[in-house]
C-alpha cells in the first residue's frame, strides 16, 4: 500500500520501522525541530531521525490547516494514512484526501483514556490492564471507531517507560495485521460509556506526599517515571524516584525505614532506582554510597 505516515515521538519510531519493511511510505509527516540543549540548536524529532536514517521524505509543517499544505497532502495520493502520536491536527480535508482514509494506534483501550498521557494515567489509575487500539480517524479526539484492538496487562513494577516499549511495538505488529486485510475489517463504534480522559501530565503531580498509600505512591513513581519523575526534597536536593515495588513495613509517613525503604500514609514503597541533581540514575547500594539519607523524608 501507498501509506503517508505522520508520528513525532521515539513511540512512533517502531511502527515507521515496521512500515517501511512492508510497504510502500510515500512520505512521513512530523512536528518540525524545536530548539533543544543549551545552545537551543534545532532538534529533529525522532520520527525525523529515523525517516532519513531510511532514505525517506519527510514534510515538518507546523500546521495542516492552510490551502497549500492540504493540496500537498492530497498530491501524494496515498491509500491510507497511518497516525501515530503525530501532535497536530488533521483537518476534514487531510482526512478525507487518502483512499482508506485515516487511521490511529492509540495507546489505550478506548474509549477509556483518550487524549494525550493515556499510559502514564492507567499506570497513575491502577488501571489492571491496557493495550492498542487502531481506530478509523474522524474530527473528534480519538472518538473514531475502532477497527482492531489488543489488551495486556499492566505489570506490577511496570513504568510509563516500560509499557511506552511495549505498547509501541503491540502497535506495529497490530497495524501490520490490519492493512492486508483492511476492506475486510468492521469499524466498531466506541460505547458513550467508559469515557475517560488523558490530561497531559502536569510537572505539579511529581511531588511525593508520603501521607498517601503505599498503593497510590507506588504508583505515581512509577507513573511518572522516567518524565516528570516523581521526586522529594531529601537535604535540600531534589530527588527522583524511577523505578521502586510494595514493600512489608509500617511507620511515620516518610519515615526511613532500612535502606531506600519509606513508609507511606499506609503500607511502605522500596525504591529500586533513584536520582540524584545532575547525576545519573543509580540502584540503591549505589545512591546510597556518601549520601546520608535522614530517619524522615518530608
């Protein structure tokens, strides 16, 4: 198939792999660069690294909104066009310009969690499972029909880093699926039930209040690991925890119980990784080496 591609992220990146492998990309659609580091050099996107590193053609308009960029779109006379955490929004015109029209790998079960932190918020939730959905694009946030959907279970010392991987790579393999096969598939209305939404992650949520449950703090860390990265202020430093698990203990909440080990509000969290200012992130015998944690964390 003739397929226009449009993603942004290092999410997209499998699924453009795994396209290009198999299909016929007639052009891959990004964010433009953005200034970045501190010279505020322009920064490619990943989508974009990895499109040239393919020998592919890549268009980075800011917007699709204008006459020209749909008139350009609509040249390529693709047969579908595969969106994937692309970050603009499509116009009816860019919409309807492919013969297939346009499709979507969201990252959830929808119609819970649409919109744009959909694996930070079911990890943030509790949520038991989630998993990718390829849904029929209309002009609603991501309220199109579905077309195929895959579930899996959210594992118990998952990150958003780690089902970030897992979901990209769910996504591919669900895609590469659907399009031999694309006339034969049923668009499936999503139910008005069930809607929820994926605000996007505010740095305000990162810091610990060590009064919460074990449960809740557990998985705020987890959450939002590794961006923002939930964090306490341990001597005045600011400090992240990536990665941590449920742990048997009770005490004060904050209260250093051994090791990275912390009681909560109820129950304890064991950290399993943790960072440092300006340092990289270390297991505990390591963060721990020349650094006095104090009896209590506030």
């Amino acid at each position: 198939m003739k397929i226009v591609f449009m993603g942004t992220p290092e999410f997209s990146v499998p699924v453009l792999q795994a396209l290009a492998v198999a299909h016929d990309i007639v052009c891959v659609y990004c964010q433009p660069p953005r200034p970045a580091g501190r010279g505020k050099a322009l920064r490619p996107t990943p989508v974009q690294r990895a499109a040239e590193g393919l020998g592919l053609p890549v268009r980075h308009p800011s917007s699709l909104r204008s006459a020209e960029e749909q008139a350009a779109f609509a040249r390529l006379k693709a047969d579908i066009a595969v969106v994937v955490a692309y970050g603009l929004i499509l116009p009816q015109p860019v919409l309807d310009a492919p013969a297939f029209g346009c499709v979507n790998i969201h990252a959830s079960l929808l119609p819970r969690w649409r919109g744009a932190a959909p694996i930070h918020r079911a990890i943030l939730a509790g949520d038991a499972q989630t998993g990718v959905c390829l849904m029929q694009m209309d002009a609603g946030l991501d309220t199109g029909p579905v077309l195929l959907r895959a579930a899996t279970p959210i594992l118990p010392e998952e990150t958003t880093a780690d089902l970030h991987d897992r979901l990209s790579r769910m996504g591919a393999g669900l895609v590469l699926s659907a399009l031999p096969r694309l006339t034969s598939l049923v668009p499936v209305p999503q139910p008005a039930d069930g809607v929820t939404y994926a605000a996007k992650i505010d740095k305000s949520e990162a810091r610990i209040d060590w009064h919460a449950s074990a449960p809740v703090i557990d998985r705020q860390i987890r959450g939002l690991s590794p961006f923002p990265g939930a964090w306490c202020a341990i001597a005045g430093e600011r400090v992240k925890f990536l990665r941590c698990r449920l742990s048997d203990g009770q005490g004060a909440p904050g209260a250093v119980l051994h090791g990275l080990t912390i009681a909560c509000g109820t129950g304890a969290v064991e950290i399993t990784l943790a960072q440092r200012e300006g340092r990289r992130p270390a297991a505990p015998e390591d963060f721990l080496r020349g650094f006095a944690m104090p009896d209590r964390l506030s």
